[in-house]
C-alpha cells in the first residue's frame, strides 16, 4: 500500500496475503507505539545495544524487549547487528525524541487514545456517534484540557506533521505583500514560525485558547521570531483578533461539524476588512479517487470528532454561508489545498 498516491491494481502478490498484512496491520503500530513510549530509539541512539542491556535502561522485562526488537528488526524498524546487539537504522532514527525529523510524538498520539478510539469505530459506523466520546466519555479537547501528557502528544503530533504536510504551503503561496498574519487556532504556533523565518518582514498574531497557546512562546523564542509575533488567547467561536490582512485556518475547519464550522468563519468575517483575505489550509476530499492517506484521515476526523473530510464544494458553501467569495484555488505538493477568500 502507498499511502500518499492512489493505489492501482497490479500483478496480483496473494489477494489473502495482501489482506492479511492490512490486518496485522495494528500490531505493527502498537509495537513501535510501545518502542517510542519506552524511548528505545534514545536508548540506541549512542551505541548498539543487547536486549539484555534495553531492557535495564528501560526499566523493564528483558525477554519482552527481546522479542518486541525482533519484531520490530523484521519490519526494518532498528537493525540487528551479530545476532544478538540491535542498532538504530534510517527508519528507527525517527524515534529519537527531539531531533529535526522525529516522528515520536505522531506515533504516541496515534499509538494511545487514538488507538484505543479506534477499537470502537465499529460503534460509531452503528451509531453516528463520536467514537472518541464513546471511549473516553468526554470530547477530545476537552480531554486534552485535563491529560497534560495526551496534550503533548497531540502539539507534538501536530508540529511534526506541519513539517511533513504544510511546509509545501510555502513553495505555493506568495506572503510577499502580507503585512500581518492572523493565524487563527495555530496551536503551539509551529506553522506560524515557519512563516515568519520565510518571510523576516511579516508581522503576526497567533490566536488559540488560553490553554493552548500558554506553549508557544518557547516554539517562538527558538524559531527567532517571538518579536515579531503577538500571543493571543481567547475562543474563535467568540470572536477574533482583528488588524490583519491576511487570516489563516490552517486545519482548523476540519475539526468542526457545518454549524461550528461557519460561526469561526463568521468571527473571521468580523475581524476582517474588504480588502483583507481569507486562506484556508486543509485536506480535501476528492470526488473520484483517493490516496489511502486520505481516507484514513478522514476516518480519524470521524474517530476523534464526529465530522469527516469536506469536498471542494462544501468548502465553498461553508465560505459562501459565512459573506466570503472564493478567488483562488490553490494545489500544493502535499496532502493539503489551499482556498484563498474575501469578504464578498
């Protein structure tokens, strides 16, 4: 399977053994799940080590390690070096904590309660209902609010796949006439570095909850940018900051159902005057077909927050319901589209 392109149909391999990988599938994910909670990636980092001594570092059974490591050597996940020490690979690198293309908070985020939602997507293809609440008894954001560590997780899980899925957002669209930028829901405020370091005149505001953006100054501070960057902490259901020219949505709309969705752009409008403009960074449904990436995603919006992915038409209808008018589309190399917008 490919996850970012459409997959056609070859010589077949074993129809029954391509399904059977498909669902052994999971144990895969939790394997590396449980080498990232367990820092084993950080534990190898300086030297190849036996399951003997991975297991002392961390702090646990020395015959499960051993066989959790084969496993996750079969996958080509860490190497195995004269049968008997186990070393970091290309792949096993990006599960070292902290390093410029760590993938250690995805696979936590992905690896714990999104996991766990997933076990009752059943439930929730039954019912319509969020899976998520039905696991946990309470929304996502709400759940973030009151589990430091599932909060770090997720910001992780999100600056992470900016750097994967965003940056392209850059190569395809000119901030040169921008003078400040709203980035409205922009989190930590990863996304909002990157511009300012591509863009050394650009001012900007970055707008999330008090709860979130209480991080960001420290992303700003070591992306050289906390000077030209206002923190702002409020609720974009309520209102948003005004005095920018350019206001961004950088998949935020994906996680709200039609009448949230509209009432944050409604607040945008608010904010905005007639010559200022709308960008709108988010995954799109296609109407034929469609990558893996993008159905999966599409699920985990349905798994964490009861809403799916939109197609092009039901953004425009989201925007046309909130006074704007659509004036450029644009394609990125990455998995998301960009929409930009004005007032109408």
């Amino acid at each position: 399977m490919t996850l970012y392109t459409e997959n056609t149909q070859s010589e077949p391999e074993s129809s029954s053994s391509v399904l059977l990988e498909m669902m052994y599938g999971f144990q895969v994910s939790q394997a590396l799940f449980v080498a990232a909670k367990l820092e084993i990636a950080d534990i190898l980092s300086d030297s190849s080590k036996t399951a003997d001594e991975i297991a002392k570092a961390a702090g646990v059974n020395c015959n499960g390690i051993y066989h959790l490591m084969r496993m996750l050597v079969s996958v080509g996940v860490f190497s195995l070096e004269d049968n008997e020490k186990f070393c970091l690979n290309s792949m096993g690198k990006h599960l070292v904590t902290g390093t410029s293309d760590s993938l250690r908070g995805t696979v936590l985020a992905m690896g714990d309660e999104l996991y766990q939602g997933w076990g009752n997507l059943l439930y929730g293809i039954k019912t319509g209902e969020t899976p998520f609440e039905h696991t946990f008894k309470t929304n996502f954001y709400s759940y973030l609010k009151h589990n430091s560590d599932a909060a770090v997780n997720f910001n992780e899980w999100m600056k992470e796949t900016t750097r994967e899925w965003l940056l392209p957002v850059l190569e395809a669209y000119d901030f040169s006439d921008v003078k400040k930028l709203v980035d409205v829901g922009g989190g930590i405020g990863t996304l909002t570095a990157v511009i300012l370091n591509a863009n050394p005149k650009l001012q900007a505001i970055l707008f999330d909850r008090e709860d979130v953006v209480v991080d960001a100054n420290q992303v700003l501070e070591e992306a050289g940018v906390a000077d030209r960057c206002q923190i702002v902490g409020g609720s974009f259901f309520e209102a948003v900051p005004p005095s920018g020219d350019l206001y961004l949505l950088s998949r935020v709309l994906l996680n709200w159902d039609e009448g949230h969705a509209i009432t944050i752009l409604k607040n945008c409008y608010q904010a905005m005057t007639a010559k200022d403009r709308l960008m709108i960074v988010d995954f799109m449904l296609p109407e034929g077909k469609m990558s893996p990436f993008i159905g999966m995603g599409s699920l985990t919006l349905f798994i964490l927050g009861g809403t799916f992915m939109r197609t092009k038409d039901e953004f425009y209808h989201l925007l046309s319901s909130a006074g704007f008018k659509v004036t450029n589309m644009i394609e990125t190399k990455g998995p998301v589209s960009v929409i930009e917008a004005k007032p109408a």
